[in-house]
C-alpha cells in the first residue's frame, strides 16, 4: 500500500499531540471538512451564546436575584416572594392598572356586597340646563353639534323671529322712557308716573331674560337698536351638548326646549329599591358603584319616600364623581351599599376589588399584588365576600399597604402570578 493513502484527503484521522510532532504536521493532517466543520461549530456556538443574552434582557427582573447580596435573598425567602420590577411600557403591555390603597372605591366603610340594586345612571339635574326660550323664535343658524363639548358663553344657536324683535323693541322703548323719567326732578313727575316706569321696564327686560338673553346682551341693544330681530343663544354653563332638535330654520313654539347642556364630571345612580332594602340605606352614607369593570364611590343624596304604585320600590339617588368623563347618562350599573348597624366582622375593614385583581398563589391561598418601591410583591388576603365579578378581601399584610399608602394591581394581575411562578421556578433550578 502506497504510504500517500494514509491520509486520504476525503477521510480524517484522529490526531494524537505529543511534544515531538511539529506543528505544521499536525495541520498538514487536518482535512479542508475538518477545518469547516471547526469553523461552522463556532459560529452556531457564538449565536447560541448572542440568543441567549437577549433573551435574558428581554426578561423582567426580580429584585433579589442577585446571588452576590445574600441578605436580599434571605429576605425574599422568608417573605415567600419575589418583587417583580417591570418598566412603564412592559405594564402597558401586559394591561396591569393600578389604584392607590386610599382610593375611596376601596375603602367604604362596612360596606357588604349582599345589599345590592340595579341602577341606571342619569344626569346630575344641578349641574344641567335645558335651553327652553319663552317666546316663539325661529332657528337662524346653528354653531354646535350633538355631543359637543362647550365652555359657557359659547354660542349655541342664532335665534330670530317676530316675536324676538317685538321684545327687544318694546324694552328699548321702556328702557328709554325709564332713563328719561328717572332724570327728572321729584317734583316734575309724579311717585305713581316713575314707578310705572321703571316697572315697564323690568317687565320688559325679564321677558329678554326668558328668551336666554344675558345681562350683557340686553344692554348691547339699548345702544344698538338696529341689532332687533335676532340674537345669540350662549351657553350658560360648561357642559356637552345633548337632545339637541333645533334644525335650521325652524320655528318653535314658547318653552319647547331647543338642547341641553350637561356638565358630566358628576352623574347621578337612580336606582328602585324595595322597602326592605331601604330598611339599610341612610341618606348621606357611601355607596360603590360598579360600570362594568368600574367601580366608583358614590354618596345616598336622596330618597322619595314613597312607593311606585306599580313596582312597590322606592326610589334612591346616588351622586358620584364621573372622571374624565368615562361613563355616561343611560348607562346601567349595580348599587352596593353598607350595613348602617354594621357587627364585629364587619368592623374589621377591608377593601373591594375586582376578581381580576386576585390570584391563587402557590400554597392555594388568595393573593394580591402590590407595588413599593422594590416592584410587584405579592400579599395573601382572606376573601370575605364575592359578589357580581367583586371581592371584599382583608389581611394583615394589607393594612400594612394601607398604612404605607401603597398602590394596588386592579388588573394583570394573572401576568404577574405567573412571572412570580416562572421566576420562582428558575431561581431555585439553575
């Protein structure tokens, strides 16, 4: 056998160093498979090891998995959880809202979720006005639309008619009289003559008054009688434009209402209750109200005392704050209201929370997350209620949170449990 077939350069052989074998010889016996084979197996090791790195970046980071500091970790191992520390867009993404522990849809007082009613939320009647001239007028022109939100003195409407310039002229012609007669000496007029004067004239200017007619513009007119016949309708409160009918040209009897303007930053809850419901409500006292997955304190501002000659229920008004305008009149709701003899279990306080906020944490227990300083930190509670997608939970780590004025996940709560569980799992494994 020819002594060149031992090293055929479509085989590899295996390559035994020792100190006596030259370099070049040993490089001479590695094949051009061989060399590939080398370089490809670093380049899939070197992208292993890049995957890896970015995929530990992407991960969020609890706090106490450093090994180096052994005083967090014992921390965290007594408490029995890791904080969770995720940045403003990592929480965006994973839907997880928060509430201050002070919030007062949380803390209601011997609140209890069995006493409960369906409402329908109305507009709040003190801070609405409906937009109802007391003569016949005819729609010139319009300068809002339905919905619309108005800053009071904006221009509504351009109102005109016959019996608009009647009004107008009739109080600048009283007017006048009125300025004339009340320059003249005591002794010139007659007490009876003044007096029926200036009574004309306020006649004349309260039926300006009653067509939406403001102070500025009824005195507009006294110097600018050729304006007769029309004038703006202005908006007499900040509010959003609703039942808005005037249509452009249209003429409208005496008090038919043209709009209304309503200020939604507080809405009213009408709710009917039976009179063994009632026996529990106390005007004055909290009441929270749910909006789907909304929850808002709300103060009892009245009863009819009365019952409905068709339902036998009595009717009950809930006013509550209405932030940014979220929710709207028509819109359904559930009342809960609190015991006004309220026994020691229910003294013992607690807050309300959606389902969604609670979570099963690894022994089976109830939990929730809170966030401090550290991140998201779980605290077991003990559920005392549930009641429609609510809970009424209580713990002493929770008055803990109170105190410290913490806040608390209303929602994404499920995202954290499993971070925690996840995390948990790879702290004591790797």
């Amino acid at each position: 056998m020819n002594s060149h077939n031992h090293f055929n350069a479509t085989k590899s052989y295996p390559v035994v160093l020792s100190e006596t074998v030259a370099p070049d010889i040993i490089a001479s016996q590695i094949t051009v498979p061989a060399k590939r084979q080398f370089t490809l197996s670093t380049l899939a090791l070197a992208l292993c090891v890049l995957g890896s790195a970015a995929l530990f970046t992407a991960q969020p980071s609890w706090a106490g998995d450093d090994h180096g500091s052994a005083t967090q970790t014992e921390q965290a191992d007594e408490h029995g959880a890791q904080a969770l520390k995720l940045t403003q867009v990592q929480q965006a993404l994973a839907g997880i809202s928060l509430l201050p522990l002070s919030s007062d849809s949380l803390n209601i007082a011997n609140l209890n979720l069995d006493i409960r009613a369906t409402a329908t939320l109305v507009v709040d009647r003190d801070r609405t006005a409906t937009l109802a001239p007391q003569l016949d007028v005819r729609v010139l022109a319009r300068h809002v639309v339905p919905g619309q939100e108005v800053k009071k003195g904006e221009p509504l409407l351009t109102l005109g008619g016959s019996a608009v310039a009647q009004a107008q002229a009739d109080y600048i012609n009283a007017a006048a009289e009125w300025s004339r007669v009340k320059r003249m000496s005591e002794g010139a007029v007659s007490v009876s003559r003044r007096m029926q004067a200036q009574v004309d004239a306020e006649l004349k200017r309260a039926i300006l008054e009653a067509i939406k007619m403001t102070q500025a513009q009824i005195r507009a007119l006294e110097s600018t009688p050729e304006a007769i016949g029309s004038y703006q309708l202005l908006a007499p409160i900040d509010g959003r434009v609703q039942q808005d009918i005037a249509m452009l040209g249209q003429v409208f009897s005496a008090g038919t209402p043209l709009m209304q303007l309503t200020d939604e930053s507080y809405l009213w809850v009408e709710a009917q209750l039976t009179p063994t419901q009632t026996a529990h409500i106390t005007v004055g006292s909290a009441a929270l109200v749910q909006v789907g997955d909304k929850t808002l304190a709300g103060k009892i501002i009245g009863r009819s005392h009365e019952l409905d000659s068709v339902t036998r229920t009595e009717q009950v008004l809930v006013s509550m704050p209405n932030p940014d305008h979220v929710l709207h009149a028509g819109q359904f709701a559930e009342l809960y209201f609190a015991n006004t003899v309220a026994n020691s279990a229910d003294k013992a306080g607690g807050i309300v929370l959606p389902d969604a906020a609670l979570t099963r944490s690894g022994d089976g227990d109830w939990q929730i997350f809170i966030q401090d300083e550290d991140g998201f930190e779980s605290i077991e509670v003990e559920v005392v209620q549930r009641q429609r997608g609510l809970s009424l939970v209580r713990g002493a780590e929770l008055e803990k949170a109170q105190q410290a004025k913490l806040k608390v996940v209303v929602a994404g709560a499920f995202f954290l449990a499993s971070e925690q569980a996840k995390a948990g799992f790879d702290i004591h494994n790797h």
